[in-house]
C-alpha cells in the first residue's frame, strides 16, 4: 500500500510512502537479525567510523535535509535547520562512545574469584518516533543502538516518513551493511508493532511519544521481556521567582513554549510565577508572543510554521475554543 504524504503548510501532495503488512515488517525484522551477528562482531572502531561518517554528511547535507523536514513537518525553515544540526549531534556523540564501551572487573567478597562483566549488544532494537522532530528523535535512538553493535527497525510516525527515509539511505552512504538500518510504515501500525515485539530477534523497544502509548507498549514489552527506554509526554512547568531578570525570563519562557510550535514533549506546559512578577512578566510575555511571525515554513524569516497536519490544526483549535 501507499501513504500519501502532504506539505502542512499548502495541503499539496509531496510523495508517496510505501506502507508494510505485518508480514512486511517481520520481514525486516529478519533483515535485522540476519546483519546482527556481523554488525556486533565489527570492530567498534569501524562502527564508530560508519557514526562519525553520519554526522558528516548530516552537516554537509543539512540544507536537503532542513528543508525535507521542513516540508513534510510544518515547522519553520530556521529550527528545521536547528533540528539538523541537534540531529547531527547524536551521530558524532554515539561515533565517539562506540569505540569506549566498558566493562566492570571485581573480586567476589571471598576472595578466591573474581567477576568479569562484558557489554554486549541485546540485539534487534525496535526504534519507535514521533512526528515533532523527525531527524532528532529518530538519530538520538539511532546512534546508541548501532554504536552499541544492535541492528535496528525504525518505525517513523506516519505524518513524517520521508526523513526517516532520507536518514536510512545516509546510514547506509555511510558505510552501514544492508540490514542494519531498517524503515518500515505499518499498515495497520498497532498490530505490525505488537507482532515484531514479539519477534524471537527482537532485544529492545525505544518509544518517544505520548503516555498513554508508551503504557500500552510497557505491557506488551514486559510479556516478551524485552529492555526499554522510553521518552514519553511531560508537563514541564517554568517557574519565575520574584528576583528573576524578566529579560532573560522572558526570552527564556518564549523559546520553552514556542520552539516547533510548542510542539515538544519539553515544551513549557505550566507557568508558575511569583505574584511580584507577575504583572510585568504577562505584559512582556504577551508583547513578544504577539511579535512572532506566523508564515510559510520556508521563508527565511518565520518564527513559527504550519501545525503537522489539519487533524492537528482542528485539535489546537479545539483547544483554543474551550478557552476562549
């Protein structure tokens, strides 16, 4: 099957995303843990080459891929670049740990032995993202698991497939061998993800998204014992004390709440400030909220872009409504 992917910001067609059957995806799951044996057995000064090699080309390409993300996202070109330059990061911090993967050395309290604990890769890990940062998100899971020696299945959201896409085929320019790096779009998602969970391949499950996913998905992985890392929704408050630089607080509280849109599961949900500062602040805060550039993504000028999708539009306005 196919997704239709469109651009948020002009409702147009932007591609077509094959979709996977369930035996589709277990099909890449085999991919994974047929690369696995060699990929962990790859010297992890080579793995750590491959790595470094990612972040280079993310830097060297970062205008294709700002503007990829820009596209099928929404969000403004300027943190779309943002987005590639953070993105790159997880590269070159995962190039620089592959090669330092410790281990633990003791004596047992008799005395009479002693105790040797080697890191191993767990295997096939499961890479699950959200649509909010499609390229930061997506290396931030990446770079540890392949550093690590684990193959992997990247399972983008279904708004933001085309980054992930574009970031497989950089893994692989890179050096990675096929199958270590695998992108799969489920159709249907909830039954194509509970079958390669439980995989005989399958070692680990990493979930950024919402909480109540990220629920559902705790029980499945603890029937098939599988280890987690999981990043899902917050509430971040801002807090500002009675004594703050309102300059700098204000500034501070506009990037908390405005980055992507205020779409980031670290974006600024509650703000708790002191009665003293409180009149000032608002009026401060309200003026440069009121200041920001609405506009299409891609000039050069925007502050905030279009909203994901029009099912995410009508939700925010949904919200608005309810308080207006």
């Amino acid at each position: 099957g196919e997704r239709e992917i469109l651009d948020p910001t002009t409702g147009k067609r932007l591609a077509g995303a094959a979709t996977a059957s369930i035996e589709e995806c277990l099909e890449a799951v085999d991919a994974a843990s047929a690369a696995q044996p060699a990929w962990a057995s790859t010297p992890s000064r080579q793995r750590a080459e491959v790595l470094r090699q990612c972040f280079e080309l993310m830097v060297r390409e970062r205008d294709a891929i700002a503007d990829l993300i820009q596209r099928e996202n929404g969000k403004a070109l300027r943190q779309a670049i943002g987005e590639v330059y953070d993105a790159a990061e997880f590269f070159r911090w995962g190039s620089e740990e592959a090669a330092h993967i410790g281990g633990d050395f003791r004596t047992v309290p008799n005395g009479d032995e002693q105790i040797v604990v080697l890191s191993e890769p767990i295997g096939v890990a499961l890479l699950i993202t959200p649509w909010s940062f499609p390229a930061a998100t997506a290396t931030r899971q990446i770079a540890p698991a392949l550093a690590a020696g684990c193959t992997c299945v990247l399972k983008p959201a279904p708004e933001t497939p085309l980054t992930a896409l574009y970031l497989a085929d950089l893994v692989r320019r890179a050096g990675a061998p096929p199958g270590v790096l695998n992108v799969v779009l489920p159709d249907p998602p909830v039954d194509a993800v509970a079958a390669m969970m439980g995989h005989r391949s399958m070692g680990k499950l990493s979930f950024t998204g919402s909480t109540s996913v990220g629920r559902s998905l705790l029980e499945l992985a603890g029937k098939h014992l599988l280890e987690t890392s999981m990043g899902v929704g917050g509430s971040a408050p801002f807090v500002v004390l009675d004594d703050a630089d309102l300059d700098i607080a204000v500034e501070a509280a506009l990037l908390a709440k405005m980055t992507n849109a205020g779409a980031s599961c670290i974006a600024a949900n509650q703000f708790y400030v002191h009665k003293r500062a409180a009149t000032e602040f608002i009026s401060r805060f309200t003026a440069r909220m009121a200041e920001l550039s609405i506009g299409y993504g891609r000039e050069a000028d925007a502050d905030v872009g279009a909203l994901v999708s029009a099912c995410e539009r009508d939700r925010v306005g949904q919200l608005l409504a309810e308080f207006v």
